[in-house]
C-alpha cells in the first residue's frame, strides 16, 4: 500500500472531515441526519477516492478516479451551500472557512487530474 499522509489533498480531505464532525452535531434534528450525514458520506468518499487513487498505477482507471474525486468535492460544495441556505452553520464566519476549505479541495482534486492527462 502506498504512502498517502504526505499528500495535501488527503490532508485537506481530513481536516474538513474533521470539522464536519464538529458542525454537524449542531445542525437542527430536521437536517442533522440527513443533509450532514450527506456531507460526511461524501466526504470519506473522497478521501477513499484519494487512497484508492494514490495505489493505483493504471493511468486510465486513475483518471476516472481523480473525476470521480473532482465531482464528489464539488458536490461537497453544493451539500454545504444548502446548509448555509437552509441556516444549518453557526455563522457566515464559519460557513467562509468550509467553503473556503472545500473550494481548495477541488482546486487541488482537478490540479491532481491535469497533472495526469
């Protein structure tokens, strides 16, 4: 198994985990469950994508690994514009630094993909 915890986009990945388990505790009951369980499942999804795509050495199946890796954070995204909208964050202030986080992600995700072509 290759090494992976040097690479920024796991660490990236892991560190919004991290802050998911923080926020989604606080979301209301309505959402708690199953917008913030989204957020989280998607989430590991990519940082398994991450792994899974780190030990792999065929070009081709590495490719369709690092899209799958570009949608699932921009999903992410999309899952937290939606908590923001419905008002699931504590503040703007913290909504900023996950999108923030999240946006870095994707930018590192699809420089990942273009390295590769």
């Amino acid at each position: 198994m290759a090494y992976y915890s040097h690479l920024p986009i796991y660490n990236t990945a892991f560190g919004l985990l991290k802050d998911y388990y923080i926020r989604v505790p606080k979301f209301s009951k309505q959402y708690k469950y199953l917008l913030g369980g989204e957020i989280i499942k998607v989430n590991i999804e990519i940082i398994r994508l991450i792994l899974e795509t780190n030990n792999t050495r065929d070009i081709t199946r590495r490719k369709r690994l690092l899209e799958e890796i570009v949608w699932q954070s921009e999903s992410v995204i999309i899952l937290l514009r939606i908590a923001n909208e419905l008002k699931q964050l504590s503040s703007e202030k913290s909504y900023l630094y996950l999108a923030e986080k999240s946006v870095e992600l994707s930018k590192q995700a699809e420089g990942w993909r273009k390295s590769v072509i």
